[in-house]
C-alpha cells in the first residue's frame, strides 16, 4: 500500500532506518535486487545535495528545504 501524501517522508524515514539495520544481512535473490534498487534511489538523492567538486555533502543546501510547521 503506497504511503498517504501527509506522512510519506515520516513513514519511509522510519522504513529506511530499518533498511539500514539490515543492509548487511543475506538476502533472498528477490529482495538483494531491491536492496540495490533501493541504495541506487537514495544515492539519486543525495546527488541533489553533494558537491562533487568538493567532495562532500552540502548541508546548506538540505537546511534551506522549506519546513512547514
């Protein structure tokens, strides 16, 4: 079941966390793909925040992500 629009983020953080615990673990054939799926999706996403010139995450970018409270 797809995550509800209000608490996508809250909900795949806590899956990701999850994710992390066990990024070591073996695997089923079906779920080492999605393992790689998965590591290919967030390094898309950290792409939009790393300067590769310097090599290095620019947290000033992800602290300017508008938060609404």
């Amino acid at each position: 079941m797809a995550n509800m629009s209000y608490c996508r983020f809250e909900n795949t953080a806590h899956d990701l966390d999850d994710c992390v615990e066990y990024i070591e673990e073996n695997l089923s054939v079906r779920e080492a793909k999605m393992r790689k799926a998965l590591i290919k999706t967030c390094f898309e996403i950290c792409e939009q925040f790393i300067d590769f010139d310097k090599q290095e995450l620019d947290d000033s970018e992800i602290d300017c992500l508008p938060v609404e409270e």
